[in-house]
C-alpha cells in the first residue's frame, strides 16, 4: 500500500511500489514496436529476434517503461489521496534488481496551500476618487495645439519651448572630453532631452550671448569620462524660434481626425475619453488597494514550485520587453532570483483570488464581461469589430473574464473593508 509522509508544510513525499510483472508487459510491447522500424544489421525491419532487439534496445524500452508507470502509479495514488499537486514530482527508484517482483519508489512533491484569510473588515482601504472637470478638458487641447505647432523666429530671450540652436564646448581639466563640442547644436527647451542644468543656462539668453558655467555629472552618467565629474561648459546662443499654436477652429478640428470640423464634437470626444482613462485609472489603483489589503491578511505558505515557475517567467517577459526596446539580450539570462518577491506576490494573489472566487461564487457573470469588453471597444474607430474580435477567440473572451473576476474580488474586498475616498490630483492619477 502507498504511504504518505509530511516533509513540511506543503512538501509531502509518496512511497509506492510497481509490480514487476506490469513493467515487463510495458517493456516487452515497447520493443515490438521498435521492432517494426528498427535498423540492425544482418536483420530485414520487422525480422529482428527479440533477445537482439533486446541487446540494443531493452535499456531504451526499460527506461521509458518505468516513467511511464511512476506517473501513472503516481496520479492513481493522489487522485486515492485527494491532493492537489503543485509542481512536477521528484522521482527516486529504491530498487535497484530489475528482477525483483515489485519496484519501490518514492515521489517528493508540493500540494496547494489552504488559503486562510484574516480580518478584512479592520482592514482599511484608501479609494481614489476624482472629477473630471472643464480643465482638464482645457488642457488636453492645450497639449493638442502644443503638439501641432509650428516654429518662428523671435526677438527676445530663450524660455521654456523654444526652438534654439546653440554651439557648445565642454572641457574637463581644460581639455575638450569627447562628445563635449558641437556647432549649431538643436535643442528644444523643457522636453527633458538635455540635463537640467544645461538647459537652465540656455533659458534666458538672447542670440549671439556667451555663456560658461559649471556643471556636475551624474555618478552613473553613460559617459565614463565624465561621469560624477565637474565639466565647464561654453554655449553661444545663435537662434532662438517660440511656438506658435494653432487656433482652435475647423481647420485645427479636422487635423486631429473630426471630418465635419466641429469644436463641440472635439470637446465631447476629449471628455469621453478623458472620463473612459479617468474611470481605467481609478480602478487600477483602488485595485492594487484592495489586493494590498488580501496579502496583508492572507497568511500562508506558498509552493516553492509555483513560484519558481513564476520567477522564470517574470524573467523571460522582462528580457523580451528590453529585446522589443532594442537591447541585445540574444542569450543573455538574467538571475530568476531578482524577481523572486514579485514572483511570489503574483502567486500569493492568484492563490487567494482562485479561493474567494469558488467561496463565495464570485464567477464572472457573462452580462458583466460583455459590458467591460464593450467600454473597451469605444476607444477604437470601429467598436463592434473589437467586440467580435473578442467573441472570436476563447483566449482572448478569458482575458477580460478574469479581469472581471478580479473586479468581483476587488468589490468584495471594498465591501467589508473600512473605505475613505480620497481625491487626488489629475496629474497623479495619469502618473505625469
């Protein structure tokens, strides 16, 4: 008979046997199969005698006769036990005659954890909450106007989105460092592209003024020259064009995809939008809230295996993202242990959200997904083809099914916890 020993609070490891007269039929049926094809010499396929086959194939057929029967001898003796398994087992034949009547083995494996859940009523869950209001509307078509606007010459200082060009001599030491002299150099004031002292200096010079200054590289700078160095640079101010923005007329409204060229419609397409991302924004917050709160009550043990598998995971999605933004990462293999915690937040989380689903039947009621892929779809010029898109393909139904789920989960959570809304500013919520 199996037995079943606690190694520790989720490892357990099984003690079985096999009889020896099962691995012999599986050992035998293997080799009349490799019997049909096999190519020995002296012997037509299909012609070979079985203490031949047996000579060069009987290790091959024994070998893949007893995988065979550990996992079948293993998934009868679980299913008998009742246990969810999470991982792969770990196999030990104790026997080593091959002539024995019964093979022994053991099986070291991981079960699922029992999620226990604290208090979530004393819990407390900071909502964010925000109202969208004709400024941000304002402003939106402020950043339009700014994006679609055309450049001239002008007769006074450099400011803050300006087009200038400059010549440029940096020295270290009193010598030139590379990479530290350039003639009619472009630079568009307050986007970021230069260091922030470098474009301080610009602002508020006139043409042709010449100005040196001072100025500290950071520690990590991608120049190792001058990295965590003091540098003094020389600028000469040759060209100095502001922005001239675009009114806000039929002509403006057509060029960012309104045929008719009506102002009203373009508010209202920019507060349907601003109130869709505004309506996303929120509930990704309030859901990292609720979700805080599930891990900081949920104690218990998680799979070592679960989160390992996790951990390579997080790590080959990480390396492909830094492939897609151009790195190159052919080969290269960051350590699965740096995402560890994160890996086993992600496992902790999905334990518990599988849990309070099948508890209290928070399933994903059909109505309720139809209306998140639908809001979805609005974002899109052709909102039913995104509906049919989805309704297409299982894979990506399930997709905004579990988003669903998590929403369910995320309402039960705000439904016993202790809740205050807290406004926040536009500005954070889309994370500027």
């Amino acid at each position: 008979m199996p037995s079943l020993e606690t190694v520790s609070a989720l490892e357990r490891r099984l003690n079985a046997t096999i009889p020896q007269q099962a691995l012999r039929t599986q050992v035998a049926n293997r080799l009349k199969h490799i019997g049909r094809t096999a190519k020995i010499a002296g012997f037509r396929p299909g012609k070979i005698p079985a203490k031949i086959l047996e000579q060069h194939y009987g290790m091959e057929a024994r070998q893949e006769a007893i995988g065979q029967a550990l996992q079948q001898s293993f998934a009868e003796a679980i299913e008998a036990q009742a246990l969810r398994i999470a991982g792969d087992p770990e196999f030990v034949v104790k026997t080593t005659d091959w002539n024995a009547e019964e093979i022994e083995y053991s099986a070291t494996f991981e079960i699922y954890p029992e999620v226990v859940l604290g208090d979530v009523t004393v819990q407390v869950v900071e909502r964010a909450t925000y109202d969208l209001s004709q400024a941000d509307v304002d402003n939106t078509i402020a950043t339009l106007r700014k994006q679609r606007a055309t450049y001239a010459v002008v007769d006074r200082a450099a400011q803050n989105d300006d087009n200038v060009t400059i010549d440029f001599v940096g020295k270290l030491d009193g010598v030139v460092f590379e990479g530290g002299e350039a003639k009619d150099y472009p630079v568009t004031l307050g986007t970021g592209r230069m260091m922030p002292e470098f474009e301080s200096a610009i602002s508020g010079m006139t043409v042709g003024e010449v100005k040196s200054f001072d100025m500290t590289f950071p520690v990590d700078y991608h120049g190792k020259d001058v990295a965590g160095k003091q540098v003094t640079f020389t600028i000469t101010l040759n060209s100095v064009q502001g922005p001239v923005l675009p009114e806000v007329d039929a002509e403006f409204v057509k060029s960012i995809g309104i045929a008719d060229g009506d102002v009203a419609k373009l508010e209202d397409e920019i507060r349907s939008n601003l109130e869709r991302e505004v309506v996303r924004r929120l509930k990704g917050r309030n859901k990292e809230a609720a979700m805080d709160v599930l891990i900081e009550v949920a104690q218990f043990d998680l799979p070592k295996a679960l989160v390992q598998w996790e951990s390579q995971r997080l790590m080959q999605q990480t390396v492909q993202d830094m492939e897609k933004r151009g790195m190159a990462m052919k080969g290269m293999q960051l350590p699965a242990e740096l995402f560890s915690e994160r890996a086993g937040k992600r496992v902790k989380l999905g334990l518990i959200l599988a849990d309070l689903v099948e508890k209290f039947d928070l399933k994903a009621e059909p109505a309720r997904v139809r209306v998140l892929i639908e809001d979805y779809a609005q974002s899109f010029e052709h909102p039913e083809e995104v509906v049919r898109w989805y309704y297409a393909d299982p894979v990506r139904y399930q997709e905004i099914e579990n988003l669903v789920l998590e929403e369910n989960v995320v309402d039960w959570v705000l439904a016993r916890a202790q809740v205050t809304d807290k406004a926040i500013e536009f500005a954070q919520l889309m994370g500027n």
